[in-house]
C-alpha cells in the first residue's frame, strides 16, 4: 500500500477526470467557468490532492485550511483542516486509496473535520474520527467527523 | 395533488420511521438520546415536516430559520429558511410529495437555502431555485441553491 498522493492542478485535464467522480459538482462547475474566463490560470493550485494509477485519476478529497476564527469544533479554538470530497472510483475501492488520502491529511498535523456520508461512519471510525455532540443550529443536516492530533478531548 | 403536510413531533415511533430515510444520521441519533435522556419530552417539536400515506411518513424535510446575522447568502442579508433532508421513499418517488413539501416551505414567505444532491438539480430547477456563484471559503463542497419570494436579484 505504497501510493503517491498529489496535490492536483486546475486544469482541462483534471477537470475532465472529475467527471467520473459522484461529488463532481458546483466546485468543479465553477473551476472550469473560471479557467474558460481565464479568472484562474492553466495549472492552478486546487484544493484537491489525489492519487493515480497509471495515467488514470482514481481517488480524491479536498483539503482547505480554515483559521480558528472559523472554528466552531474545537476546544480551544484553533486553526483547523476541512477535509471533503473524499471518494475513490468504484472499481479502485477497498484497495487502501481512501486511508492514504486521509493519512496524507493527518501529516499537516492540523485537526481536521469532515463531513461525511452517513454509510462511511464505519470507515471514519476506523481512521480515528469522531462524532461531535450535536448542535442543530450549527449542524443542520450534517454528520461532522473531527480527528485531532493529540486525540479528541471533548466531542 | 393534495397532501397534508405535517409538523413532524419527536416521540419513539417518528424516530423509529425516519430509519426508513437515507439521511438518518447524527440529527435523529441525538434525538434519540435526548428523548431517552428526558432531555426533551415525548412529542416535542421537531424542525421536520412530513407526509403520511395512510399511516406510513412517505416524505419529510427539515425547515430551520436562521437570523440574518448568519446569512451570507443573500443581499441584503435577511431572516431565512434553511431547507435540508428532503427526501420521498422510493416507493413513493414521482407522485409530488416533493414538490409539496417544498411549495409548504416557500409559503412561510422566506429566502430558502438548500444544499441537494447534484443529481437532484432538475427537480430544485423546476422548484424555482438557483445556484449560487462559488466561493469556497464558505460553499467548500457544497451546492448551494437559493429561492426567493420576490426572485433573486444576485447569483
């Protein structure tokens, strides 16, 4: 379980991969409209780090450093990682894609929430994440997941 | 087409039917534990709304109003609802459960936000709703779509 983890570049070639993948929507709707209005430029940094075999774009998440202004999981408040869109292509998966993308996630060494379905708790579970205590006006429909270097000291 | 639409009140039997629903998570797990906890009575309020067929809930949402300090959706910034967990059984799909239940929330008269499934796009279209123009920092992965009573003025 040796993969390479890259941080993707905005382009029309990775833009076309992202079709293949089910989270594919308005984020990467807007990087194509902005690399068509030159807003951004070919090769731009994107949020997405992935991992590929062969030529073949098969796994992927987002990772997006938030300040601790922004925190509302963590006690003290601190600057922390949203990790989403993570997902591996169907035929790729149970191969040790995801947990590679994850543990890449977990080297920044910054606490990280995520927001995941509801059927990969069991998953999460394993990597080490947890569930918060439910706040509604704060977490609507969500499941958030937080992971913290030190471990978790309250949920 | 003519559906009661109901306030949905937490007690064990709504709770055991939401099991039915693909988005049963965190939200109606704390509810569980709060009503065995006696944190809220049998029968609270709860922010969902749903349909019966005969005995069965078929069709729910959730409706939630956020002050308009928390929006950034809008300009000017005002009062809105937040819509999530709309969701119809399957085998109750393609009759206008959906629908209804979103026509009952528009009619509290307030900007909505909601955050589908991309696949769902066609149906929000049809409702009325637009999507948003991208900013990460605050949209991250999601899709956010918007109504408005008068009409949106901006993207």
């Amino acid at each position: 379980m040796e993969y390479k983890v890259e941080r993707l570049l905005v382009n029309y070639k990775t833009l076309e991969e992202f079709k293949e993948f089910k989270g594919y929507g308005l984020q990467e709707l807007s990087m194509v409209d902005d690399l068509e209005a030159n807003i951004i430029e070919n090769d731009s940094q994107s949020p997405f780090y992935g991992i590929y075999f062969g030529d073949k774009l098969v796994a992927r998440m987002s990772l997006y450093e938030r300040s601790a202004k922004f925190d509302r999981y963590f006690e003290p408040n601190q600057d922390f990682l949203e990790l989403w869109k993570l997902e591996v292509l169907p035929k790729y998966q149970k191969k040790g894609y995801g947990e590679t993308l994850v543990e890449f996630a977990k080297r920044f060494g910054l606490p990280i929430k995520t927001n995941p379905r509801v059927k990969s708790q069991e998953f999460w579970n394993r990597m080490g994440f947890q569930p918060v205590e439910y706040d509604m006006e704060r977490d609507l429909g969500e499941n958030p997941l937080l992971w913290h270097p030190q471990g978790l000291k309250s949920s």
